[in-house]
C-alpha cells in the first residue's frame, strides 16, 4: 500500500508542476531583436571620432589659452595683478628684476620674443577656436543623419 500511495503522491506532484509550468509566464520572454544595421554602426563610429577629436581639440585649446595667459603675465604683470597683490609688492618695477648686468638690448629682445609667442598663441587659440566649431558642426550632421536614419528603420514608432 505503502507503494502505491508514494506513487500517487508522486505522479500528482508531477501533473501539478507542469500545470504550473504552462500557467506560469516566463519574466523574462525571449524577444528577437532585428540585426543592426552596418549603416548606423557607421554613423556611431564616425560621430565617436568627431567627438573625441573635438575634445582633444578643447583640451588643445585650454593649454594653449594657459600658455598665453601665463606669457602676458610676465609682460604685464601689473595689469593681471589684482589691486591687494600689486600693494603687496609696491617695489617692483614692470615685472623685471633690475639687474644691472641684463643691458638694454637683451630686455628688448627677450620683450620681442615674448610679444611674438603672445601673437602665435593667439593665432593658435584662433585657429583650434575654429576647428572646434567646425567639428561641432560634423557632429550635429551626423546626429541628424542617425536620427534620420534610425526613423527610416523603425517607422511604426
């Protein structure tokens, strides 16, 4: 008798599960997603490129920006001094230590190159200015080209 009911017991349990298999929804249902087109994956890499190119272009820019700060404030450093700073050292004189044996001719000089790395940094933050804008540019294309893109692969959304 024993055998009999630990074989009911047992058929029953296994009738019970696979009813509650069939009832149970899977959580987590398989869904078949269509394959990515070539043309976006494209796209993406592309707008990547811009976009890391466009920051180093600004990281280019902010060193080229401290290079011609830190320049213009050796030749003027009165006029970068904030009011306090410059009352805090009344005795100097145009940022140049008055050394006697530094003649006339090699402060000029030495004023020149200065004023000519000013100028060709200038130029420099001008031109990066530029290519920045420039690749902003590309950037907001090719987004619009994936936006565009991407409504044409899916057009019921």
């Amino acid at each position: 008798m024993k055998p009999i009911i630990l074989a009911l017991i047992l058929l029953s349990s296994s009738v019970i599960a696979s009813a509650l298999a069939q009832t149970v929804p899977d959580p987590y249902p398989r869904i078949s997603y269509p394959a990515p087109d070539p043309r976006v994956a494209q796209l993406e890499m592309v707008l990547n490129q811009v976009q890391q190119e466009q920051q180093a272009t600004y990281q280019q820019f902010q060193m080229m920006q401290e290079l011609r700060r830190n320049e213009m404030q050796e030749s003027f450093p009165q006029a970068m001094q904030t009011p306090s700073t410059a009352m805090q050292s009344p005795y100097a004189t145009s940022g140049l230590i008055d050394n006697s044996s530094q003649n006339y001719d090699e402060k000029t000089r030495s004023q020149r190159e200065r004023q000519e790395r000013i100028q060709q940094y200038t130029l420099d933050l001008n031109r990066l200015y530029s290519r920045y804008n420039e690749l902003g540019e590309q950037k907001r294309v090719l987004m619009q080209q994936l936006m565009e893109l991407t409504r044409t692969l899916r057009p019921e959304q």
